[in-house]
C-alpha cells in the first residue's frame, strides 16, 4: 500500500529490542537489532524540567513511520536526523494508523 505521508520522512533509524537468553545455567538478556536504516519523521511535542538535585529536561516526542516497520512498545531507537543529529529515544505507546505507525517516544537530556 502506498504511504502518502512517506515524503515527509527526512530521518533514518534503527530499532533494537530486548529477549531473553539462556546461557547454560543463567538466564539473560540481549539487545539486538530489529531493523536498520528505515525511514521515519522525529517530531516534538513538549518537554518539562524534573528532578532534584539534577535537574533534567523530560522531552515528549512522536516518531512516525511506515506500517512495514517491526517496532513495539520497550523498543529503543537510534535516530539520525537530516541536520545530522543523531537521537537515542525509549519507544512508549504505538498506534497503527492507515499509513504509518504513530508512537510516542521520550529522550532525556541533562540540564
């Protein structure tokens, strides 16, 4: 199905994920890489100052992309920008839409 909204994907990320290992007698968890190089659209929405005695800035985030993207709730994601900035974001809620996948993200920056 072609996605209208894709022209407006200026950005590039990967999506890591979380599963569960078993090494021998231990269990234990690995992150690895869902998908790469997939076109996406990092866009603000707010952000509030938290916390005591450091201070750090809560920004809230939205990350649209194309419904052919494998990409959960927990999942982490590395964002490279058009301005080059690249941005390390914890995926929250995802809602599929018609064409696109709309999920909240949040980054914390230090004050």
């Amino acid at each position: 199905m072609y996605n209208p909204y894709a022209v407006m994907y200026d950005a590039r990320m990967t999506v890591k994920r979380w599963r569960e290992i078993k090494d021998g007698k231990y269990d234990a968890s690995e992150l690895y890489t869902v998908c790469e190089g997939m076109p996406c659209r990092y866009s603000s929405s707010g952000q509030a100052q938290t916390g005591a005695p450091n201070p750090s800035i809560q920004n809230s985030h939205t990350l649209f992309c194309g419904l052919d993207v494998d990409i959960q709730e927990g999942d982490w994601v590395t964002a490279h920008l058009r301005t080059g900035k690249i941005v390390e974001l914890s995926v929250g809620e995802c809602h599929p839409y018609t064409y696109q996948w709309q999920c909240e993200v949040k980054r914390e920056d230090n004050a």
